[in-house]
C-alpha cells in the first residue's frame, strides 16, 4: 500500500472511531491533575486501568501531592501499590520522580518529551500520554491496543511490535491533533471489538477498510 493510502486509511478510521466513540476519555480517573496522570501511568505498566483506579484512591488518600509523595514511606507506599505488580520498582519510580519533580522542576510536571523522559519510570508511552492529554500537544501513545489494531488495519505490517517504530509511523499517518483522542478511542475499540484473542471482525465498523477484516471474507 502506497503510504497515502495508508494516509487515507488512517483518517478514515481517525472519523470512525470518532463517530463510534464521540468522547475520548482517559480510562486513568486522574481528576485533571497532571501528578497524578503521571503516577497512574506508570502504575498501569502490566496493569489493568481499572485496578490503577481503584488502587490510586487510597493512594492518593494518603499522598495527595508530589510533596507528599516524595518525602512518603517507601514501604507504605509499596504496600498500596502491590495489586499493580511490579510493586518495589513502581513504588521507587513513583517518589523518585516525585523528587525530581520538585528539585528540578518546581512542583510542575514538564511539558517537553525531553524533560519527562528525564523522570524515573517515565518512557515515550506515559510522555505522550502527558503531552496529548494535559498539555494538548500532538501524541501518539503506542499502548498494546494501539500497537495490535493499526497492524491489523494494515497501516504497517503485523509483525511490527517496535512502539519507537510505530510511534513514527502514525505520527505521518494521522492528523496531530487527533492523534491523543485516537489512542484513547482505540482503547476502548480494543476492549471491545478488537481484542487481542477474539475481534469481532463481522460486526466491526472498521471491517471495510481492514486489512486484516478484508482477509476473512
Ligand atoms: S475488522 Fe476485525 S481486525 Fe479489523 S479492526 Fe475490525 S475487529 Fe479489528
């Protein structure tokens, strides 16, 4: 496929996914703090958003802010962040990065990749994440979702699971300032038409233009 078909392709399922799903919400219930988006992040690496939401109300509970957070019990916090997996090094990630906030940020989370990346546990995903959803700026946030389905549209081969390699494709592909609503769109198209194990590719408004849908007929 010539990349302008691919081009084409993409902003029509930018437009179905829109029309499907007029409201593009972050699945993390973060309250519009920036802080705390960063944090329920990171804890959703390897974890379901719904358990990040249930665990961050308690943590939040006892760490409202990055100045609580950073001077908090690590072991408490550990204790707190256990049902996310990964527990000791999320746990670190989250009060170290709530350190460096307030040492070399003023409190403020950043609003470039290049200084988010500069804070433990933060990669492209959750910058993006950031960038799209606090500040407005184009992001694509190459999630597993993300990753499966556009392979499977046909915008680049299946086999490709590189996100740095995807992240570049679909910044060419979609329109910037769609990009964030989309990834958070096909989220939810992910859970419940696309899956993984089970897309339900004859009832699918994007079976048309699929390559991957166009196959099974
Ligand atoms: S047609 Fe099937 S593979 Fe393609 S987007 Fe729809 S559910 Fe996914």
């Amino acid at each position: 496929m010539k990349k302008s078909e691919k081009k084409e392709l993409a902003h029509l399922a930018v437009k179905r996914l829109k029309e499907l799903y007029p409201q593009a919400e972050c699945a993390l219930e973060y309250g519009g703090d920036p802080w705390k988006l960063l944090v329920m992040g990171r804890l959703s690496a390897q974890c379901t958003d719904a358990r990040v939401n249930i665990v961050c109300r308690e943590l939040f509970e006892k760490f409202p802010s990055a100045f609580d957070m950073a001077e908090g019990d690590i072991s408490e916090i550990e204790r707190i962040v256990k049902p996310c997996g990964l527990f000791r090094m999320k746990a670190d990630n989250i009060k170290e990065a709530s350190k460096m906030l307030i040492s070399d940020f003023g409190g403020r989370v950043p609003d470039t990749m290049e200084d988010l990346l500069k804070l433990p546990g933060v990669g492209r995903k959750i910058a993006n994440l950031l960038l799209g959803d606090i500040y407005g700026k184009p992001s694509i946030v190459c999630d597993t979702h993300c990753i499966r389905i556009c392979g499977r549209l046909g915008l680049y081969p299946e086999s490709l699971k590189d996100p740095i390699k995807i992240e570049r494709i679909l910044k060419e592909l979609i329109p910037p300032d769609e990009g964030s609503d989309f990834c958070h769109r096909i989220v939810i198209f992910g859970r419940e038409i696309c899956s993984a194990r089970a897309p339900k590719c004859h009832s699918c408004p994007l079976y048309d233009i699929c390559g991957r849908g166009k196959s099974k007929k």
